[in-house]
C-alpha cells in the first residue's frame, strides 16, 4: 500500500526558544501561520490527487505543534477529524519540542487520532544542547520519549550532524541513544549557517566552521550504519531545499547539496564495493539499490570498472535492499 503524507507547515512562530541555528523563514520558506480553512484546502488539494486505497496522513511540520495555542491546536486537529471518519485520512503526524510534551497534551493528541510524534531532538549530547540554546536537555529528550512510548504513539526523534562542539563521536552516541529510546523513525538533518541567526554571528566571527560536505557525508554515513539493522526507518536525510537555500538568499555555508542522501548512499555501497575479491563478473542488487551502486554521478561505476571494465551492475528483485549476490 502506497503511504503519503499531505504537509501542513506551522512555522515556528509559537516556539519559546531561538536556537543559535534557526531562521525559519529561511529554513521553512514560509512564515505566515496557515488557517484552519486553509488547512482544509490543503487537504482538498492534495487528496484530489492520490489514489484511492493508499494510505494517507495529515502532517504538520516545519514548527513545534504543541507549542502553538491550544486552541488554534485543537482547530487543526479538529479539521482533520472528518477526513478520518471517512477514511480518505488515516491518522495525523505532527513535530515538537522534548519539552512541550506531557499526559495533558498527549491525552489531547490521542484523543483526535494523533499517531505518529516527532521530537526534535537534535543531539542527546547536553553541552551541545547547551550550546545551541535548545533550551532543553537529554533527560528532557528521554522522558519525553518515555511518555510518547506508553502512550502508543509511533515515536520519532530527530537529529542534526555538525551542531557546535559535535563530533562525529557524540552524533553516533546520539545515534545509538536513538535506537535505545524505542524511536521507530528518525531524520538526520547536517548544520547549516542561515542569515539572521547567532550561528552566522559565530561564523562570521571565525568562532564556527561547518562541515565540508565530505565531512557531512562521512558522520551521516556512520550515523546511518547504525539505523541500518535497526527497525528505524529514516524518513529523511539532509535539509529540504527550500527557495531560498536553492538561491543562495540567507544561506551563508554549510554542507547543503541537493542530492545530499544519493552522496550517503553512494559512500555506503562505495565501502562495501572497495571489499570486493578480484574476479567479480556480475553484481546482483535490489532495484532500488541500483543507481547508489552505480554512484552519484557514475562514481562507484568507475571504481569498479578500474578492477574489471567488463563487470555489470544487474538487478534482482528478490534480494533485500542492501543485500548483493556475487558472480
């Protein structure tokens, strides 16, 4: 069954903090709160264009939906409600803060078919949290992850690479804390230098470096390797690339590349490529898997053409992703 989402986005105008990182209007492209009404157009639309059968939630994204009034919240929710009696809508994801997260708001949730939660979590390490004026810490992170758990919601924490004082020791510490905590998704977001924000201060100051995009790659791809054998699912890597990050307007440095994931994945299957025995005439993978093989821009291709020009990258749809049959 194909899944989609209908995006909501709620700009961060009701967060209580200014992380030294964020501008939303750059991040997000959008600063005006939508109405409920507009909401519901939204739907409309997006709905006119999926296919019957599929399943279907309404997303809320972009801003800390537990931080917005309660009753523009419970507006929301409640705009999606016939949808879901219907069954065009299954139930309803949304993002928030660690701290914005209790039995009340939870019981609300539950109660309007909330299903999915996503906390931004952004490191389970407290001096870069500190740093970042989060304004919360781990133990915030790890009860509030608790909570959501008990109360069967499908967990989701987020996280970000490159954070002052990261490394890409504590980013795989956030990794495996992750996984500890019971998440069933995760997105993994690398630091970018934004206009407007204290971490362009900071940057401009030669007080911050961001990472190199090969930088970006190497931490994202060891961060990946450890949801790789998890049940985790990894809903998204690397920032989306709104119009003004595409037009260079506000975006001052940092690891941003429009096909940021493909350059993981090719890194990943490039280190399994480079452990292959001399003689390898024909590589079997999952069709999905095939152009990652193959490389960004032909590159892993090219590595293994210098080992054998005659060698094939062939497909084989019933071998599990990630899986090759060798001959």
């Amino acid at each position: 069954m194909s899944h989609y989402n209908i995006p909501i986005f709620t700009p961060q105008l009701a967060c209580p903090h200014c992380c030294i990182y964020c501008n939303q209007r750059h991040i997000s492209g959008q600063l005006k709160t939508p109405k409920p009404e507009e909401v519901k157009d939204t739907i409309e639309q997006y709905l006119s264009t999926i296919k019957e059968g599929s399943e279907v939630e309404v997303a809320f994204f972009g801003g800390s939906f537990t931080c917005l009034e309660e009753d523009l919240q419970v507006a929301y929710l409640e705009t999606v409600q016939p949808y879901i009696q219907s069954g065009k809508v299954q139930a309803i994801r949304l993002s928030t803060r660690p701290d914005y997260i209790d039995e009340r708001i939870l019981d609300r949730l539950k109660k309007y078919n909330v299903l999915d939660i996503e906390l931004g979590a952004q490191s389970l390490d407290d001096e870069v949290l500190s740093f970042s004026e989060r304004g919360h810490t781990a133990e915030d992170v790890e009860k509030s992850s608790r909570l959501i758990n008990s109360y069967g919601f499908n967990l989701g924490l987020q996280m970000m690479i490159g954070l002052p004082l990261d490394t890409i020791e504590k980013s795989k510490a956030t990794a495996q804390k992750i996984v500890s905590l019971g998440a069933k998704s995760t997105r993994i977001y690398p630091t970018l230098v934004i206009e407007h924000t204290p971490l362009a201060k900071m940057f401009r100051e030669g007080k911050y470096k961001s990472l190199s995009i090969d930088e970006a790659v190497e931490w994202t791809k060891e961060v990946y390797k450890i949801f790789l054998n998890t049940d985790i699912t990894v809903l998204r890597v690397g920032l989306h690339p709104s119009k003004d990050i595409l037009s260079g307007e506000g975006f001052l440095s940092g690891p941003f590349h429009v096909s940021f994931f493909e350059l993981v994945l090719t890194s990943l299957w490039k280190d399994r490529l480079l452990t292959l025995p001399n003689g390898v005439k024909e590589i079997y993978v999952n069709p999905s898997d095939v152009n990652y093989v193959i490389g960004y821009s032909s590159s892993n291709k090219r590595i293994l053409q210098e080992k054998n020009t005659n060698i094939k990258i062939l497909q084989d749809a019933s071998l599990p992703k990630w899986e090759m049959r060798l001959i």
